[in-house]
C-alpha cells in the first residue's frame, strides 16, 4: 500500500532543504499567506474565459460557512450582525452539509473540466497526426485528392458559367416571349 | 643512495585518471631509490575508471578508496596507511623535476625544526604558481609570486608562512605533532590553517627554490567557482579556529557578503560557529557570539539566527532535541489524544518533550488514562483568550471564520522554542516556526480557510489511507507517510459466548450509530429467534452527560430491552472483559452518512475487537476496509440487511466463525504498538541525525550548484 514505508531518502532531502535552505532575508510573516487561505490556489488561475470564471467562483464560494457577516447600518449594526452569527450557529449543520456538497460539486466540475481540455487536446493532437502522417505516408493518395479538388473546382465552375450562360438564356427567351405575346395583343 | 629514507607520497585522485597517470608516470623518473618510494593513491569516490585503469597500469602504487569526496580526509587516509620517514602531498595535476624529492629530503634532514618543505612550483608555461604562501588584509591569503615571470626573483631559500600543497614534503614528527588535517575544511585553505598549527607547536615552513615541480592550473578541481566558493567558507573556519575575535569583522569583507551570496555566507557561518564553540574558551565565545549574533539579525531574521544557535547546541551535544507536542484537545480522553502520547512515551529518553495543552490537564492525567509511563515528558498550558473569553471547554478551530484574527497565533509563538513541533490534533491554523514541523492528520476536518497553515510544515503524517484519500481532496496535500494508531487490547483468553459487542462512545449527534445496531439485532432475534436463542447485544460506550442521544437509546429500550444491554462510561476491565468474552463486534459508524467526516477515520476499536478474536461486522467505509479483509477477518457491510445476513451466516456455522476469529487475530497484528515504534522511532532518528550533524559540502555537489549558477 502506499505511504507504509517510510521513505526514508525522502524524509532526508525535505530536511536538507529545510534545514540547509538557499535562504532569502525575509523572515516568514506570522500571519498565514494570502495565497494558501484560497483553495487550489485560485489566485494563480487566470480566468481564461467565461467557463474558467464560473469554476473559479466556485471555488472560491463553495464555503457559504466561512463567510464574512458585516452590516452597513449605523445604528443597529452590531446587533444586525450579532443576530446573524447566531442564525449561522443555528444552522450550521445544515450548512455544513451544503458545503460538503458544494466541495463535491468543484471538485466534479473542476475535474470534469480538466478532462474536457485533455480530450480536446488530445483531439488536436490525433487530427494533427493523421494529417502528416496521411500527407507523408500516401503521397500519390495526396497528389490524386488534389488532382480531384482541382477537377471538382474546375468542375464546379464550369457549372458555374453554364449556370450564368442559362440565365442569359432565360432572360433573352422571358424577353423574346415577352416580345411575342405583344406581337399577339 | 640505499640510505635515503622511505618517503610516502599521496597523490588525491577524483575523476582524474589523464592527470594521476601524467603524475605517477613522473614519480618513475625521479632520482630516488624505487624501493625508498612508496606511492599511495586515494581515490575520492570517483566515478569514472580511475581505480581500476591506476591498478592495472601502476600495479606497485598503493591505492584506497576514501568514503567521502573529500580531500582532507583523502589526505588523512593516506598519512594513515603511509610507512615513509617523510610524507609529502602531491596534486594529481602536479609534475615534478627528477630531483624534486632528492633535494627536499636532503634539506628536511638537517635541521629537525623544519616540519615541511616545499620548493618552487611553476605553471607549465614557467609563471610562478607559489613559492609559499602569506596572508593577504581581510584575511585572505595568496601564493607568493602567483603568475609572475620567473626571472629569478624568489631563488632565495627561506621561512614563509605556509607551504601550497600541490607538492609538498612534511616530516613524519610534525604531521604527528599536529595532528589530523581538518577535515570540516573538505579542500583549500586546509593548508594555511595546517600551517597555522604547524608554527604555533614551534614548526618551521621552509621554501626550497632548487626543487622544482610543475603545476596545471586548477586541473585537478574544475573551475575558479568552486575554489572562490571553498576559500571563502574556509576562511571563516580559519578565524573561528585561530583568530575568533576577527570573525565578525570578517562578515562585510567576505566575496560571500560583497556578492550578494547570504545563502553561501549564512551556510558557512553556521559552520564557523560550530568551530567557535568547539575551539575556543568559553571568555572568548561570550565576546564573539553575542557580536555575531547582532551582526547576523540584521542581514537575516532573528528568528533564523536564533534557530541555528539553537541547533548546534544539539549539534555540540550540550543538549537534547527538543519537542513540542500541542494538542487542542489534550484535556479530554480521546484516541488521537493516546497515539501522541504513546508516541511521546517512545520518544522522551531521547528528546526533551513538552505537552502544550490550553486547558488544565496534567502529565499524571495522561498517564493514567493511557496507561503510559511519560515521567520525561513535561507540559505547559497556554489559555487561548479568544476561547476563555467565552468559557468554552472545546477548542473549536472552526469557529474562526475569515474575518477574525487568529487565536492559535499564540501556539505559533510558542512553537519557535523547540526544535521540531508537533501539531498532534490538525489544528490547521497553527503556523510553525520551529526548525521542523510535523502535521499529525487524523482527518481533514475543515477546509482551507484564511488561516490555513499546514502547507507550512515540513512534514505531514496520516493514520489511515481514508485520511490520505481526503487529505487530498480536501487541501490538496500528501502525507510523508502513513502511520497507524497502535493498538494493545489483547487480553486473557476465556471461553467466548455468545455476545455481539459494539464499542463506541454515544455520541450526541449519534455518529456510531447505536440506534440502527439496535434494529437490526432485533430483526435478527424476530425473524429467527431459535438461531439467536441465547444471543445477546452488548453496547458499551463514553457519554457526556444529559447526552440526548443516550437518552433516546435508553428509551428504545424501555419498550423492550430482551437481550440488549447498554454500559454507559464502563471501565476498562470491564470493556476487556467484554472483548475477552464476546464473539462478534459490530461496528456501524458511517452507515447512512454522507460527511466523510462523521466516518470512522481508522477503527481502534475494531482492531481491539480483533486482538480478543470477536469477528468484526463493520461498515464498509472510512478507514474499515483497511482493517478488516471481508470474508478472511470479518465482515464489511454496506445495508443493515447485509449486516443481519452476515451476522446470521457467523451465528449458523461455527466453523466459519472459528475461521475467521483466528484470521481477525492474525489481521490485528498489523496495528500492534511494535509496528508503531519501529516507524516512529526510525522517522525520529533520521530526523535527529540530519538535525545534530552538519553535512560537510561535496566538492561534486558545489561545483554542479556554482554550474547552475551561472547559468542562470
């Protein structure tokens, strides 16, 4: 199983590199980093477009806990807050289910998306590959789909000045009928 | 020239076959009598095929393999094994003039105040490489004449202050009047601070300019980087040695400080205070440490100052490693509570440990409620005022949302006097600033919030796989490894009857789930009473008091209470003579849960079931399956019916039941407190021995660090 040895070479580096660090002269700050208060380090993620976004403000809202409780009234601010701390305590258990869920939710999501950018990479990829290697590995194949692409193109605009020489045609036979039929009256 | 003494001499060799071939082929030209010579190689752990190809191409040098790349120690290897009257040092990329040897031999012979020699030592180009050495301002040194034309100006003979040892002859008295070279020094400078040695037990330093010997320019260590970086850090050691009270005002004119190295300078300051200690009185350690220590505060934090201090009284044996355990909950009995005591048991004839509680709990109170002996153990009790304040009795971290200030700030302060501290409960907003950290995660049990500090620990230990899984998922992190509580509850072998037990505290939000065990028992008993004749269920656990959930267990049972016993806060012979008697152990936390947090995180009580051969019957979640091998150790069920028809199949076939009593025996070896020591007490060893020994640098290391570097 994993994790029941100690890993002994392991434990050594972590210490040399504690212990024996290529150190910097800031003194670490007692409060924790700003950073690692935000889960899967948010921070870092640039929200690259709309769906990015919407998983970012998941994760950084899936704790409806741990949030804070302000008022902007004047008068009755304490109170207003007070009364809401202690509707939070009351429904903590209920809240605390909500959040296990709305972890549950991120993670689904965040790993569903991980899996959907995989795959389209990989579809680039494949696409990419089947087009060299069907370029480089059937070049006459290649030669003669172009031979046919240039034909069909030639094809279609032979078709295309047929088509225009038609409706030349239907215009000067609408004209000669209409010629006719006042011929007639 | 048959009477001409032996002389030894040691050439250092590491990853140099091309110049240690060039060398030895220059010692079979000398002038001297063969059998007189005797040439020793040590080989610095090179990796290329130096010591096989020098063997077979040079069949009479001796040849040892030094256990470290470290030319000190090569030296002092070979001085060991060297038979000559006269010992001399050769650089592998030296080269020496026929009579080199003749001459310095014949000159050490007439005046026995001179401990060594060396003549005139010239690049291949003929510059001057040295003809001695001598102190520069700032306590650097130079080799005299290094890079002039050699027109004759350093052709007198005379005292210098050191010899350079690229080729070098000593007298057998003097290196033994000396003493070992130091092998803190790894390589450069050893030899001035040799020097130093040699004249202050009355040795003379003598420059022979008719020897001469040939030198290729740092061909035998690549590179100026690894020479710069040796230099300076030796020159700390030098002062800290010889001249303690220049230590400090060594700091600014040190190439480490000029370049902006603090990470080079503060690694060799760490050693050169070793050196302090170990060298000087202690007058004169009074004077320079407190200087030192103010000079250092303001180039780095005081607290790093302050750490490494610390550390080389561990380093210098003046005393223990010290350990801070703290656990918010230390007051209450608990079974995260007992593995960090016992672990503290294990641990206190080797470290001085400390208990940090916030509530009143005494050292005696642990003792008894574990059954441990922790007589070297002490504890100190740090009143959290945010939870004072509100007279609460239970340290709840969760409690601090965003928008408050940290309470635990107080254990983080508290934290910086002791070498490793030991967050034993997952209090996850207590920031270590010890030397070494170490997170003791029994289950993730918050998320990460404003305070979240255990990305700051060195490490991260787990009690079961389950804590792992969720460790992961919920902070993202990994333990170092996984450690399982230890379990010792095997008692006297009685007759078993005919008993299912369950142990778990009844707990107000009814996590061990007494009430759906007490169902399932009774349609056990009404849809086959004549199998279940006689059977009883036995429900033994802790309580608070006025707890409602024990409240309505007994209610349950008022209506009908045929074969089922509740033993509220039993003591523990009791509870062992339960195990020793009952057959099966039944076990339902987690069943209908969806917090992972209200699962069983690992299972002592099932394991202690198992010790006493009672069949487990447990939920199939949470650290469980780790325990208990369903069908060979027992039963993981996943529906009260599965736990009925397993149940039922023990109740029916007592062969069956025999089977798998010896195989949950044999499983329950696993969690045994032998296990348990031997990965404590082997974590706790690597950790004492990185921590009380400092690591001499590897010239290889160094030089691919200076490569890298640069290239940046």
């Amino acid at each position: 199983m994993q994790y029941e040895e100690i890993p002994t070479q392991q434990i050594i580096d972590r210490l040399r590199q504690t212990l024996e660090p290529r150190i910097g002269i800031a003194e670490p700050s007692l409060p924790g980093r700003e950073n690692s208060a935000i889960p899967f380090g948010i921070a870092s993620l640039h929200a690259r477009d709309e769906d990015d976004e919407d998983i970012a403000l998941l994760k950084a809202g899936f704790d409806i806990y741990n949030i804070p409780i302000t008022s902007y009234q004047r008068r009755l601010g304490s109170a207003v807050i007070a009364v809401r701390k202690i509707v939070r305590k009351l429904l903590r258990p209920v809240l605390e289910r909500q959040v296990i869920y709305n972890f549950a939710n991120t993670r689904v999501v965040q790993t569903l998306s991980i899996q959907l950018q995989k795959l389209q990479e990989n579809q680039q990829n494949l696409e990419k590959k089947i087009k060299s290697e069907f370029s480089s590995g059937f070049p006459e194949v290649t030669a003669q789909l172009e031979t046919q692409q240039n034909a069909i193109a030639a094809f279609q605009s032979e078709i295309e000045q047929i088509k225009v020489v038609q409706q030349q045609h239907t215009a000067i036979l609408e004209k000669i009928t209409a010629q006719l039929l006042d011929r007639q009256q | 020239m048959t009477t001409l003494p032996i002389c030894s001499l040691i050439i250092v060799n590491y990853n140099g076959l091309r110049h240690t071939k060039d060398c030895l082929k220059s010692l079979q030209k000398l002038a001297y009598p063969e059998q007189q010579l005797d040439l020793i190689v040590i080989d610095n752990c090179s990796k290329d095929d130096s010591v096989s190809s020098l063997r077979e191409l040079f069949p009479k040098v001796r040849i040892f393999v030094n256990s470290a790349n470290n030319f000190a120690k090569a030296l002092n290897l070979g001085i060991s094994q060297a038979k000559g009257q006269y010992i001399g040092f050769l650089n592998n990329d030296a080269t020496l003039d026929s009579h080199w040897l003749e001459i310095l031999v014949k000159r050490l012979g007439t005046n026995n105040k001179i401990g060594a020699t060396s003549g005139k030592l010239l690049f291949k180009d003929g510059r001057i490489n040295s003809a001695g050495i001598q102190q520069l301002p700032n306590f650097y040194w130079r080799d005299v004449g290094f890079g002039e034309k050699d027109s004759g100006q350093y052709d007198t003979e005379g005292e210098v202050e050191g010899l350079c040892w690229a080729a070098v002859l000593f007298r057998r008295e003097c290196l033994e009047d000396v003493g070992p070279i130091d092998e803190d020094f790894v390589m450069y400078f050893e030899d001035v601070e040799f020097a130093k040695r040699c004249h202050k037990r009355g040795w003379k330093m003598l420059y022979t300019p008719a020897a001469i010997a040939h030198h290729e320019y740092r061909g035998s260590s690549k590179g100026s980087k690894l020479t710069e970086y040796f230099c300076n850090r030796n020159r700390f050691l030098y002062l800290a040695k010889h001249e303690p009270l220049q230590l400090v005002s060594s700091i600014h004119t040190s190439d480490f400080f000029t370049h902006k190295q603090y990470d080079l300078l503060f690694e060799s300051l760490f050693v050169a205070i070793k050196k302090l200690r170990d060298y000087q009185k202690p007058e004169i350690i009074a004077t320079v440490l407190p200087q030192l220590s103010e000079k250092l505060a303001v180039i780095y934090s005081r607290l790093k100052v302050d750490r490494i201090l610390s550390r080389l009284q561990v380093v210098g044996g003046d005393r223990k490693m010290s350990i801070a355990i703290y656990d918010h909950g230390l007051h209450f009995i608990g079974g995260g509570q007992k593995y960090v005591a016992t672990l503290a048991s294990l641990l206190q004839n080797e470290f001085d440990i400390t208990f940090i509680a916030n509530k009143a709990v005494a050292v005696s109170d642990l003792e008894s409620w574990y059954g441990l002996n922790l007589s070297r153990c002490q504890i100190k009790i740090i009143p959290l005022a945010f939870y004072e304040k509100r007279g609460m009795q239970c340290i709840d971290s969760s409690i601090i949302v965003e928008d408050m200030d940290n309470p635990f700030d107080e254990i983080a302060r508290e934290s910086k006097n002791y070498d490793i501290f030991i967050n034993a409960n997952q209090l996850e907003k207590v920031k270590p600033l010890s030397p070494i950290s170490i997170f003791f995660c029994h289950f993730p049990n918050t998320f990460r919030n404003r305070h979240f500090a255990v990305d700051d620990y060195t490490f991260i230990i787990a009690n079961s796989q389950f804590t792992i899984k969720w460790l992961d998922k919920r902070w993202n992190l990994k333990p170092t490894f996984l450690l399982y509580p230890p379990v010792e509850m095997a008692t006297v072998k009685v007759p078993k009857e005919k008993i299912i037990l369950a142990v778990g505290q009844f707990e107000a939000g009814g996590t061990k789930k007494q009430i759906e065990l007490i169902q399932a028992f009774r349609s056990l008993l009404a849809d086959y009473p004549e199998e279940f004749q006689g059977w009883r269920l036995v429900l033994v656990g802790s309580s608070i008091p006025r707890n409602p959930y024990l409240k309505t267990v007994q209610n349950l049972l008022k209506q009908d209470s045929r074969a089922i016993e509740v033993k509220v806060n039993a003591d523990l012979d009791e509870v062992k003579s339960l195990y020793a008697r009952a057959s099966i152990f039944w076990h339902g936390c987690g069943f209908g849960e969806v917090n992972p947090q209200r699962f069983e995180h690992f299972g002592m009580a099932t394991v202690e079931a198992m010790q006493n051969c009672c069949v487990p019957i447990v939920f199939n979640g949470g650290g469980q399956p780790e325990i208990v091998q369903h069908g060979r150790s027992g039963f993981l069920f996943n529906t009260v019916e599965e736990l009925c028809q397993h149940s039922r199949q023990l109740i029916v076939n007592p062969d069956l039941l025999a089977e798998l009593q010896a195989g949950a025996q044999q499983r329950s070896q696993n969690f045994r407190l032998a296990r348990f020591e031997e990965k404590v007490k082997r974590f706790f060893e690597i950790i004492h021995q990185e921590y009380a020994t400092i690591r001499l640098p590897n010239p290889a290391d160094v030089a691919q660090m200076v490569e890298s570097d640069r290239d940046r």
